[in-house]
C-alpha cells in the first residue's frame, strides 16, 4: 500500500490523502475509473474521492443557460435573491422544496434529499454560460466507478455544504460505494463501560473533509485518494451516501 | 519532518494524520502540552488537534451530579425529553437559549455560541456520577496548549456535532489557535477565471473531521496529529474557532 506521496507510509493507525495527479479537464463521456486507474496505484482499502463536479461533467449533467425559459415563479424568486433567473429555474427544477429563500441565499431540498444552497447547482469551474448540476443519482455514480477500479477501493462524491449556525463549507458526502457511511455506536460502550453518547458517526462526510484538505479550490486537483480507513471499506457497495439523508419527517429544522 | 507512523511521508501535496500514543487517563491540572510533547516529535507546521474531553479535565470542567440541584425548567425539560434533570440543569447553565427540545433531543446556543446538542455536557469517558462539560473559554485553551508544544504547531480543540438535515455527527473545532479557522475565498477566480461560489472553507472542522477518522470512538485517543496543512497554519494565534461561529442575527435557521 503507497502511493507517490505517501511512500513508506505504514498505515498503522494513521491516515493519509493526495491527490492524483495530472487528470485532464474532464469532458462528457470520460471514463473517470480508467483516468484514476492510470495515474495512480489503488489498493482494496483506498478510497478514491471525486469531487462532485468531475463526475457531473463526465455525466453531462450540464446545462446551457441560453437554452432555460425560466418560469415566473423563478423570475420573481430571483429578483428578490438578486440572482440569475435561468440559474434559479435549473435550482428549482433540481428541486423538491425550497427550504430557505432570504438574504441572497437559496436553500433547497433536491429531489436526492439533501440541503443544500442552490440544490447544488454551480457556476464555478463550468464552461462559460453552463451551469453544473449534482448527478442524477451520486450513489449509482459512486457505484460505477468503483465497479471500473482495479483493486475495489470505496469511492465517494463530494461537495461542499454549508452549515446550519456554522460560518464556512465542509466537504460533505452525496455519493457513495463500499465504505460505511454512517458508521452507528449505538450499544457500544466507552473506555469506562458506559453507553457512548454519540451514537452514529458520519465518516464518510469526515473522508469527504479529509479529502478536502488536500485538493485547491481552483479546481486543479478534485480526485484525491484517502489511504488508512480501511477498517470502514466493506466488500459490497452498501447503502450509500442515502443513508446519511436524515428525513424531512424526522427532522427538527424544517 | 516525520512522525512514527508516517515516516518517509513527503507531505508534497498530502495530508497525513496519526494518534499520539500512550497518553494517560487525564486528570485535573494535568499539563496536556507537556505529555504531548514526550511522546510526539511536533514541527511547526502541524496541527496538533485534542478532544474537548482531555482539555476540558485537564481544566476541571467535571460536575458531580450529586451537587446539582435542578430547576423547576430542568425538572420539567427532563421529564418532557425523558432526561435526568440534573444533568438537564448543567445543560440549561451552560447555554445562552434552548433552540429545540424535542423527541428526546436538546439543542441549545451554548455560551460560546456553538449550537449543539445537550450544549456539549455528556457522560460517556466521564467518571461515574460526572458530566464533563465544554471548556468555558475553548480558544484560550487551544492558545494555552499551544504555548507549552516545542515548535509552535496550531492546536485545534474539538468536538463531535450532530448536523441539521443529516445523519450521524461529525467532528468540527471548537478551540483554535495558529490556524486559519475559516479560509475566505471572496474574489478568488476559478481554473477558468470564474469567481469561486463557495466563498469560504471552515479549515478548522474539516481539520477536526480528518483527526477523528484516525481515533477510535472509546476514547482511547484523545490526540491526533494532522501534517501537512502547513499552509493554513499561521504564526499569530489568529481569531480562533469563534470565526466559525454564525451569530444568530445571521442565520436562517433560529
């Protein structure tokens, strides 16, 4: 288990990530597993992290502004944020609900269950009057790509969330594949026998945060593989990123 | 540049994260630089990250329960959330406003302004009869530590939050010091020339999330060390975790 970077690492409770190196500009139709597989060694407990806009753009889900007919209800919605309304008509049609509209900020339910501003809809890094948007199905991607890995390393999709009460994004997982995602205590006992209070842990949004250390926001870098946390790779797929998604019914901030 | 369990880590690039080993059981007036810096080699651009928990004992920030004399409010929260009141009435001392007090749940704005659950007191690792709550001033405890490690590392504090809107919780800063908590990307361009829509990165949490991959949840370590984020790491102590605080005139979600 090395890789460029991480060369003598031993891996014996520690953890590692880098990025891969030299991916190109990613295109509709590119095989990301193959592009992975080609510029860096993966062994069974990597996890290969990808951030959501590659795999958006290998997908094609991209969309040309010059060719949405916002409806009124984006018009007026955008007039108020002070946004672009072909921009708000992708959000809302990416959308379930629409959680919070106020102060220039858009913050809606997408049809996958997440929070998130905008639903995910994103500018940056785009071509010039496109619009990414999140994949149709983040599990389903993570899946595929992991079925194109050689060594069946997990794989997980990010992207960068805001935050209830919180100034500031984290990477947060919306894709996963063979890694426990939530990784639940409930039962278990702490160092002195009593039940543990924190009863599940979100590792793979903490892999997801990990990964985002490593990686420029400028877009240069948004493959990274996460090396130490093999104790959560399993040989199947598993529920994926979905089991993170706390239900709107049990939620307390509707 | 090189730690037990990463010797031979370049850090060209990459992130590597280990546990400190064998850290006693900590006890009030236990000096946590000092143990730290006799069992780990530190360089100036680590980041050493400590749990709420070890920092708070060392500082003494223990409540026997049998000294509480809870409320009226207590009493009646308690039974309405099937809690112990006494415990309930360290919760209401420690916080500024009960956000929400349902299904079992208590979310509160702690004094320091962190939104959490049970405004961060918890039994589990604590002595029987004892809550262990946050420390009171969790940013001069990180300045503190920081002032007693060989090589002027940045000290993160942190503990595990539970989020709005997903499952399980992940470990975010609630002590900085000599780390760029929140790294503003406002006016910064894209690959393309764009501006960055994520305007700002919460280093700190994601920092605190990648410490917690490499512990294990019984509480055996308590301290990890995080290389290879030299870059946010600063000479001044900087604001601290409270820049990661969103105060509630701002956020959308009260």
């Amino acid at each position: 288990v090395s890789g460029p970077v991480t060369a003598g690492f031993s891996g014996g409770g520690g953890l590692a990530a880098f990025p891969v190196p030299g991916l190109p500009e990613i295109r509709r139709g590119d095989d990301l597993a193959a592009l992975i597989a080609a510029r860096v060694p993966l062994a069974p407990g990597d996890v290969v992290v990808l951030a959501q806009k590659v795999v958006s753009k290998a997908e094609g889900a991209v969309v040309r502004l010059a060719d949405v007919d916002p409806s009124p209800r984006a018009v007026a919605l955008a007039e108020r944020l002070g946004k672009d309304a072909r921009q708000v008509e992708v959000v809302l049609r990416e959308s379930v609900e629409v959680v919070r509209a106020e102060r220039g900020v858009l913050i809606t339910r997408t049809a996958h269950g997440f929070v998130c501003a905008n639903a995910g809809v994103d500018a940056s890094n785009a071509d010039e009057g496109t619009v990414v948007c999140l994949p149709a199905d983040p599990d389903a991607s993570a899946r595929a790509i992991r079925a194109g890995l050689p060594g069946r390393p997990a794989v997980v999709i990010t992207d960068s969330f805001g935050r209830a009460w919180r100034h500031g994004q984290c990477d947060v997982a919306i894709g996963v594949a063979g890694l426990v995602a939530l990784d639940d205590h409930a039962g278990r006992l702490d160092a002195g026998g009593r039940p543990l209070q924190a009863t599940a842990i979100a590792v793979a949004d903490e892999v997801a945060a990990a990964a985002d250390l490593v990686r420029s926001k400028a877009g240069g870098e948004p493959v990274v593989v996460v090396r130490g946390v093999h104790r959560f790779v399993t040989s199947e797929d598993g529920p994926g990123a979905a089991s993170l998604v706390r239900p709107p019914a049990e939620d307390l901030f509707p």
